[in-house]
C-alpha cells in the first residue's frame, strides 16, 4: 500500500493545476461509483489522489453525494490520510471571511443513504471523539504557519 494523501475538493475546486500532469483513473467500489474519476499524481513529491466531491462542472447536489464510495475509492487508491476542503459559512466574528480553518471537531449530519461502511452482520464501533488525524492537522498547521497565513484554531463543525 502507499502512503498517499486523499485531497478531496469542494464546491469550486474542480481540478489542481498542480496536478497538470497527472492521470484521471475511473474507481468502482462496493458502494458505487464516486463523485468522479480520481486524479492520481504528485504534489511537491507527495503521492496524492484528488477527487472532486460534487464532481467536475459541479453536477452532484451535497445531498447526493456517495461519502462512502468517495472514501472507499481513495482508500482502494492507497491514501492513508484525506484532507478534505470545503468551502462554509461561519458563525464566529473572530475568523474573518476567507480564513483557512482546521477543523478538529465535527458533528456528523448526513441523514441520507449509508451512515456507516459497517451493518449487514458487521459490528464495528468506532469512536470520533478526536476524529481529525492529529498528525496531519499539525503538519497542515505547520505549512500554514510558515507561509505566515491566517490560520483558525479549535473551530467546531455541525
């Protein structure tokens, strides 16, 4: 297995231009198909696989997106890890708008098709107590903090 970074892209980010060379792979999982193909390359040296989340041309509404085959398409990839980004609105005067945010807590509201990659006779339990990977907030906060940008800390998403 490689050790891969998922880059999945929100409303408006469709393609990477750092991605210019890389090659587009149609994925097929045990959920479905994805959002899209995925984009299989490099960045600064890093193996990544982008994904468009809506899809390019942004043809999936958010509530019809396939979560589970998104992740299961990456991890059949090779990603260990996925960074996400989307684009929200904020309820807090202190991050001003355009901020970049590393959200380490969540509360999940998808309440339509699969919740889980687990039931039909597999039982699993996992926590999400501290979902973020703290390894790979850090080191996005470290690169952040070194281009000297604007960062939000301990931001909460529900």
């Amino acid at each position: 297995m490689t050790n891969r970074l998922g880059l999945i892209g929100g409303s408006g980010l469709y393609r990477m231009p750092a991605l210019a060379d890389g090659e587009w792979i149609d994925v097929d999982t045990a959920w479905g198909k994805p959002s899209d193909a995925l984009l299989i390359g490099s960045i600064a040296g890093r193996d990544v696989a982008f994904l468009p989340r809506h899809g390019r041309g942004h043809r999936i509404a958010p509530g019809e997106v396939n979560y589970r085959a998104n992740v299961a398409a990456l991890k059949a990839a090779g990603c260990t890890e996925i960074l996400a980004v989307s684009a929200v609105g904020g309820f807090d005067a202190d991050v001003p708008s355009g901020a970049f945010v590393l959200v380490d807590q969540y509360i999940d509201r998808t309440v339509r098709g699969g919740r889980s990659f687990f039931g039909d006779g597999i039982v699993a339990h996992v926590g999400l107590g501290d979902p973020p990977a703290p390894g790979l907030a850090m080191s996005w906060r470290m690169r952040w903090w070194r281009m000297a940008a604007s960062i939000g800390s301990a931001a909460r998403c529900w």
